[in-house]
C-alpha cells in the first residue's frame, strides 16, 4: 500500500497516511455526545436515581463497570446520555483524549460531562476511532489542541473538528482485528514480565522478613519469642520496644504546618512527604517541595540527618519507610511523616527490620480502625524489636542491600524491557492507523505461516 505525505496540514499526525485514504472530520462520521452534569438531587418526581460512568473509570481500551457512582437524571437524559455495550467512551479533561470501549454491562448506565460517549455510523467504526486517538494522543498533539499549559478541555467542538484519517469500513475492519490480535499478545507477554517482577519483590521480602527475624545463620539455636505473630528467634537476640531504641519525631513547629508555609524553590528547606518515598524505599526527590525558613528552623529536632528514617505515618502508603543515606541538604518533613533518629541500632538495620512484613502486618491492624489510615508515633513507639549484637546488625544489613540490589537491578532491566515493548506496541497501533502496514498483507502472511 502505498504512503503519501499530506504537506497541507498542520497536524503531525496527518503527516504521512494512505495514498488512498481520506482526511474528515470526526463529527461528520461518528455520533458525539458529551454526557450529563453532575445531579445530586432530584428536580421533580419523576427524576430517577441511574449509574454514571465517570473519567476515572476510562482507561486506555477498557472501562470499568463495576462500583459506579449514581446520579439523579429525567427520562429525557437517560435517553441522551445513555451508556451501551459497544459505545466509545472519551476523556473530555484530564488526560484529555483517553479513550476506552464499553463491554459487558448490565445495568441502565449514562455518563457524567467529564465524558464524551461516541457510537458507530455506516461510515465508521467506533473502535477503530479508540486506536486512531491512542495514536494522536502519542504524538502529543492533544496538549497543542487542547492547550494542557492550563486546564485542558477536550470540548464538543475540538472533537467534532478533529481530523482523522479514514480508510474503507472494510479496511478499518481489517485494522481493528489485526490490531485486536497483535496487541493482545503483546499485553500478555507484558503481563508475565510484571508477574516476574511481582515475584522477585516478594522474594526481597521473604529474604528481609529472614535476615531479620531468624538471622543469617541458619544452625543458630533458636528461643520462642512469646510473640504470635513473629514465632521463634535466635536465642541470642534481645527483644525490646523501640521506643527504648529510637527517638521518633513527627509534628513541625508550635502551630503546625500549612499551605502558607510552602515556599519557592531555593527560598526554604527541603520538605519531604510520603510522595518522597518510592517503590524502592529510597527518597525520591524529582518532585521537591520547600518550606520557609522560619518554619524550618521553628522544630530543629526533626530537621533530617545521615541515617535517619522517615516513616509514611498517615495515608493510603502509611508504614512506608525510607533511610537518608546521602546527604540532601538542609531538609526537614511535613506532617505525613515521622522520623526516626539517634537510633542504637545500626541504622540500616532498623529501617530493614522496619521494612518487614511483621511491621506492615502490625501497622495494618492498627490503622484498620481509622477512617483515614493513621499510625501515631507512640504506637510506633511501643512495637516490639528484635536485636541481634551489633555484628550481627551490620552483617544483616550488608547482606540485605546486595540482595537488594541485585533484585532492584533485575526489576530495573525488566522494566526497561516493559517500556520498550510498550513503545513497540504504540509504533504498531500508529502505523496502522495511518496504512503504513498494510494489514491485509500481514492476514496473508500469517495464514502462510500458520
């Protein structure tokens, strides 16, 4: 199939498409309908209470039918702003353009204006405008359409005018089934990788959880630590409380701590919160924020030093932890965590023991009871720790951070490969949309083959 450049256009996905194909307008062959706003109550007897989809339930491809939010509409809207299997459903703001098919529902539904909900005509296929928009979305052509330097709407108007390439029915679909085909092998295979990488980040645990609890000598006497939930331990370690331990420091300054504290880069200290703390358990500072100096200095018993340990102590991560192993200047924390300092404990060891399951699983029961997942630091405080001597610390803590590092350095090439089979999967969905491949010579291929 041949290619050709479109030179009078200024959209660059348009750039290069089918000698054959057409360029339209979305709304001249597709049904656009943006959805309702948002009713909490009734306007008269006859408004009913209906499930409404919402942007957080599109995802790229799927939508998600599950738990859906009500909404009080007329008979009139739950004729124009109904939901049915087959319908494309479209970001309108957010990541604007992000579009997923509807399967499998059941219920009456309809959709909130958050949402734009797009169905077939006899000039187009409605899944093969999903893929068409994965691919405009890559080019980054939504943020210039949709101006994402300030908040970006995907509005009735840019959408019926975006233009689209436009082969056959026939050949859109060919491109649907090829595409339906190719891309869920591709999904597979990234599945079992991030299986693979779930796997080895519970290996990691399962090697902490030991080196921990049981030590790194696997013929040491054991005693039982008349604890449930940690069973025996060297007989030689010592269980205390951490508290006996550690100082634990949480609230900054004599009023606390507000919005109007936050500063500008280079005008405070460093600030870091639970969003500081990676998936790796290392601080993460790509997102920095800053208090004032005034406010820093006001609490200088949590200001952050070598070898202290933050702990995530409210929020959906609280029990998260992190050692500061480097020096990152003058830093203090804001009120979603507590820090850990003037431990007599080697510090890696702490935060490798406070890395274990056994704190997590505590951790658990007590935020169990909260609204919001909160752990004060007196219940900190009062965990009970397993001391080895110091020799044994520092020998479980150089074992943990090899283990660790071979376990993050396999994930990190893993994930390496996700990304690329990622990119590849993308390159694939727009060289499609656009007749670069020529599917019907990729069926026949195939089918040779097979």
């Amino acid at each position: 199939m041949s290619v050709k450049r479109v030179k009078s256009v200024k959209e660059v996905y348009l750039k290069e498409i089918s000698n054959s194909w057409l360029i339209v307008p979305t709304k001249y062959v597709y049904k656009i309908q943006l959805g309702k706003m948002l009713q909490n109550e009734a306007n008269s007897e006859e408004d009913v209470e209906i499930s409404y989809f919402k942007a957080a339930d599109v995802q790229w491809e799927n939508v998600n039918i599950d738990n859906l939010p009500v909404m009080w509409a007329s008979a009139r809207d739950l004729n124009k702003f109904s939901v049915i299997n087959g319908d494309l459903l479209v970001c309108e703001g957010g990541e604007v353009g992000r579009a997923g098919m509807v399967y499998n529902l059941e219920k009456n539904s309809i959709l909130q204006n958050a949402l734009h909900r797009v169905r077939s005509t006899n000039k187009a296929e409605v899944k093969y405008l999903m893929y068409i928009l994965r691919h405009i979305v890559a080019t980054s052509w939504m943020d210039v359409l949709c101006n994402k330097a300030t908040i970006a709407h995907f509005t009735s108007e840019k959408f019926g005018d975006l233009r689209i390439p436009l082969p056959s029915v026939e050949e859109q679909s060919s491109i649907i089934q090829f595409l339906d085909i190719e891309t869920a092998k591709i999904d597979l295979l990234i599945s079992k990788k991030q299986k693979l990488i779930k796997l080895l980040q519970e290996k990691r645990q399962s090697i902490i959880d030991e080196a921990v609890t049981k030590g790194l000598d696997p013929n040491i006497s054991m005693k039982d630590s008349g604890l449930e939930w940690l069973g025996t331990v060297p007989a030689n370690w010592n269980l205390t409380k951490i508290k006996f331990t550690t100082k634990i420091k949480g609230r900054i300054g004599f009023r606390g701590y507000t919005t109007q504290d936050i500063v500008n880069y280079r005008e405070g200290a460093l600030t870091l919160g639970a969003k500081h703390i990676n998936k790796k358990y290392q601080i993460d500072l790509s997102d920095p924020e800053f208090i004032s100096w005034e406010k820093y200095y006001e609490s200088p018993e949590i200001m952050l030093k070598i070898n202290d340990i933050v702990l995530v102590q409210r929020g959906s991560t609280v029990g998260k932890v992190a050692i500061i192993n480097e020096d990152i200047g003058e830093a203090t924390i804001n009120p979603s965590l507590m820090v850990l300092k003037e431990t007599t404990c080697v510090p890696q060891y702490l935060f490798y023991f406070l890395s274990s399951s056994y704190i997590r699983d505590n951790i658990k029961v007590v935020t169990s009871v909260t609204a919001i997942p909160m752990i004060s630091q007196e219940q900190i405080n009062n965990f009970v720790i397993v001391i080895p001597s110091l020799e044994e610390q520092l020998e479980i803590a150089d074992y943990l951070k090899g283990q660790s590092k071979q376990i993050e350095t396999i994930i990190d090439k893993i994930n390496i490969q996700i990304k690329k089979i990622q990119e590849y999967r993308q390159s694939l969905i727009s060289e499609a949309v656009t007749g670069k491949i020529d599917v019907a010579v990729m069926e026949r291929r195939h089918n040779n083959d097979h």
